[in-house]
C-alpha cells in the first residue's frame, strides 16, 4: 500500500486546466493500446470529431470502438478537480454523440487525483417517473500501480505516479525499461519523463518525502527536457516570433539610430522576449504554483545572457523553493 502523502487529501486548489493537454496527449499517444486498459473488451477503430456544439461545448476525446464485438463510441473524460454538473455535462455528450453517430455511446469520467467523484448513475426526475443516465468512473488514484507494472503495460507507466503503491524503486525500474525499449528513439522516452514529472508533481498518493526519492531517481533523465516535442515546440515559436519582432524593432529604431545599430539593438529585445516566453512555459509546466511569479519576473529581466542562464537553472531544478530563489535573485 502506497503512503498517504502529507497534507490535505481532498480537492486540489491549482486549476486542472494545466492539467488537461497532459491526459489529451498521453490517450492520443498509444490510443489503440490505452482503450483496451481503459475499456476491457473495445478495440479501437478511429478518432472522432469532438467538438460537440460549436463553440461552446467540446468533450476530452471520442473514440469508434469495436467493444465486445459491436461497434460503439467510447467518450472519456478527464476529471482533475470537483464539478458538480459533470455528470449531466456527460449526459449532454452523449446525447449528442448518439445523435450524431446513432450508435450506442459509452461514458467514462477518469479521475487522476483525488477529489469529489461522480457517482453514477445521474437520475433525472420527471413527471411520472425518472431518466437513468449509466456512465463508468476511473479513479487512477486507487489503482494498484504494481499490476501495471509487472504485466509491462508501458502505455500505462505515465499514469503511474497518480496511482497506489508508485515508488523510487518501482520508477527506477520503470525508466530502465523505457531507456532500454527507446534507446534509438529519445522522443518517446523525453515525452513520458515529461508526464511523469508533471503528474508526481500534482499527485498525492505519492509522500512528500517518497517524491523527493523519484525526483533523485528522474534526476539523471532530466537532459531528456530539452528533446520533449512540447518544449521544442514552444522554443522554436518563441524564437521565430523573437526574430520576427526584433527585425520589426529593429527597422523602426533604425530610422531615429541608425539602420545597423537600430536593427542589432531591436534583435536584442526580440531574443529577450522570446527567452522570457520560453522561461514561463518551462515553470509553469514544472512548477505551476510558480507561474504568476514567473511571468512577474520575467517583465523585468532584459539580458538574453541572463535569460538563458536562469532557463537552464530551472530546467534541471527539482525544488520549488530553489526555483522561488532563482527567479527573485536573477540579475535584472
């Protein structure tokens, strides 16, 4: 049995919304192998459109199943904090995908943390009688982690810090195989140490003191950042768009300073503000409740030199408070 970690056990006050691309991207990673655990019986078939009723009501992810030998919608839902409509939100998505599809439609509400839960089924009171809505719930946090493990369901391994019985050892385990099945390819390898970094930090199934040991155990991946797809992404962006605009305020300074001067001084700036991009996305995905401090910070720092420096603290940063430290003392 997993420790109990310290603190609160209830509803988690950080927005789940941070949370929410996290669960999008590992379901659409090894969709055809992450059905089946989720759903025992459905073969996937297709990804389905999901946005519901435009623009204002869009479910997680829809699948096509084969499910038992029949062909059904499979729609699940990523719950991180309380809600209390989600149960009728869910009976709208399924009303519509029905609508849409005309083939039977599963629900399911997957819950990472612990909060209040949906219990199904929702009834409905009407005049003479009640409608019966039947929906699943999944809640990761009372998954035995061990089982997955052992059974070497790798689909399975970034969920593994939101559920019971994850330790250093179990991760250290975990992180060698994935090493040894990736050892030609580092992209998948640096997309999973990325969901399980930002999960351990959220999940408290997981000691405080227990956490501590995975991050000494991921500490030695930590390179692996720099090659997640989403970093690499938000840097080659941020870099373009600082280019852009410094080229931009480049031309325009150079009218009043000099063509030559004017475009190295606006380069400068452009390059800065697409570092102080970069530094935000990084420690709002490592450290969430640094976000508001980050980007405060950020507006006042204008040297790339120093930027770059204080990004790649960061990046191999495992402790909030050292982060809380960096981003006060950096020099202005």
């Amino acid at each position: 049995m997993a420790n109990q970690a310290e603190g609160s056990q209830g509803d988690q006050s950080q927005p789940g919304q941070r949370y929410d691309t996290t669960f999008k991207e590992w379901i659409e990673w090894q969709v055809s192998d992450i059905l089946p655990v989720l759903l025992p019986g459905a073969t996937y078939q297709q990804t389905l459109t999901i946005e519901l009723i435009k623009p204002t009501l869009r479910a997680d992810k829809v699948f096509k199943v084969l499910y038992i030998g029949e062909d059904r919608i499979f729609n699940p839902e990523f719950e991180t904090g309380s809600d209390n409509k989600m149960a009728s939100r869910l009976h709208v998505y399924n009303a519509i995908l029905f609508h849409d599809h005309q083939i039977p439609v599963i629900s399911m509400i997957i819950y990472p943390f612990r909060t209040t839960v949906a219990q199904p089924p929702l009834l409905i009171p009407k005049d003479g009688g009640i409608i019966r809505f039947d929906y699943q719930i999944l809640e990761l946090y009372k998954q035995d982690a061990e089982q997955y493990v052992r059974n070497h369901v790798r689909c399975m391994y970034p969920m593994l810090p939101t559920m019971q019985g994850t330790d250093h050892l179990m991760i250290r385990r975990v992180m060698g195989e994935l090493q040894e099945i990736y050892r030609d390819d580092v992209v998948p390898l640096a997309q999973q140490y990325i969901w399980i970094n930002l999960l351990l930090e959220r999940t408290t199934t997981i000691s405080r003191s227990e956490k501590g040991e995975i991050f000494k155990e991921l500490s030695m991946y930590e390179a692996l950042w720099d090659q997640s797809p989403r970093v690499q992404q938000i840097r080659a962006e941020s870099e373009a768009e600082g280019r852009m605009k410094g080229r931009m305020e480049g031309r325009a300074e150079g009218l009043n300073l000099g063509l030559t001067q004017g475009i190295t001084q606006g380069i400068t700036q452009g390059e800065a503000r697409a570092l102080r991009r970069i530094l935000v996305h990084i420690v709002k995905a490592r450290f969430p409740a640094l976000n508001d401090l980050a980007e405060q910070e950020a507006e006042r720092l204008n040297k790339p030199d120093a930027l770059d420096l204080l990004i790649q603290q960061i990046v191999i940063a495992d402790d909030e408070k050292l982060v809380h430290w960096l981003l006060k003392s950096v020099e202005k």
